[in-house]
C-alpha cells in the first residue's frame, strides 16, 4: 500500500528532485507484479538509502554548524576521509554503524549490507564471486520486502533525528508499496 513520507533532511535540492524521480520510476514498476521486476525494484531502493547517506555524509563534511551535537571526534574523522572512501556505500554504512552516528539496531545495518551486496549483483559477470552466484535466488520477493522496509525505517529514522533547520521547506515523497 502506498505512502507518503513528508522530508527536509537533504542538504541538496537537486538529490531530492532525484530521489522523487526514482520514487516515480518506482511507482511504474509497481503496476506489474511480475517477478522478473524485482531486481530494478531492489536496485532503485538500494540506491534511494545510499544517496541519503551520500548527503547525509556531505552534510556532516560541509556544514559546520548543523552537527554541533555530534562528538567533535566523530565529525572530524568523517571529515577527514577522502573523497574516495567518503562516499563508497560500504564504507558509509560502517562508518555510520561504528560511530552510532546512526542508532539503527544491527538488523537494520546487517539487512542493508545484504541489500548492498544483492545491488551490486548489477554486474551479471559477478566477477567477485558475490553471494548469490544465481541471480534469482537473490532478487527474491523476501528481499524485496527487506528492501521495502530499511526505506521506510530508513528516510523515517533520518527525518526525525536529522532534519534540516526548521526554515528548510519540506516537500512529500510517495513510497509506492
């Protein structure tokens, strides 16, 4: 059942016109039930958490005084990072986790790494011999419900603990399951 989520945690307007295009992108996918479309339905969900933490990563390396209430520690080692391993996804999700920038419990984080390493099964060759070697049994309706709920928990968690300043206008995004 579709649903809105009403934002204004991103510090880019235009990563925000792009997440609503992919919602879009979603919703079509969404009129057919077909099996075969799970996998875009996953990949498009995955890259919906990772372009949050992309912004949510920049934000915390460029705004200086949004993230007061972050330990001067951690805000230092995030934006100390390079850019090459800023924003590598597997490396944002461990940062995140380890310095409980992002409190989601462990099978919030252990969920999203599977959903990780299942999106970058985009390479058919799977030339790292990345779990599942059969592309079919890794773009499963199980895991598309996964994927379904760390969206939701996700963009709900970061709304409430990381939103912009109030004078930030927020705009609706439509989740299409």
């Amino acid at each position: 059942m579709s649903h809105t989520i009403s934002v204004n945690f991103f510090s880019d307007y235009k990563m925000g016109d792009n997440i609503r295009y992919n919602l879009e992108v979603l919703e079509a996918l969404y009129q057919n039930k077909d099996v075969v479309l799970v996998k875009p339905k996953i990949v498009i969900q995955v890259s919906l958490i990772e372009a949050c933490l992309y912004d949510f990563i920049f934000r915390i390396r460029t705004q200086t005084t949004e993230f007061q209430y972050l330990e001067a520690s951690i805000r230092e080692k995030i934006r100390g990072l390079s850019e090459n391993k800023a924003y590598k996804l597997e490396l944002m999700i461990k940062r995140c986790r380890e310095q409980l920038i992002m409190q989601q419990n462990d099978t919030f984080w252990n969920a999203f790494n599977d959903l990780r390493i299942l999106r970058n099964r985009t390479h058919i060759q799977n030339q790292h011999n990345k779990w599942p070697p059969d592309e079919r049994d890794g773009f499963t309706i199980e895991n598309l419900n996964k994927a379904e709920t760390s969206v939701d928990d996700f963009f709900k968690w970061m709304q409430c603990e990381y939103p912009r300043p109030t004078h930030i206008q927020s705009f609706d995004l439509k989740f299409p399951w």
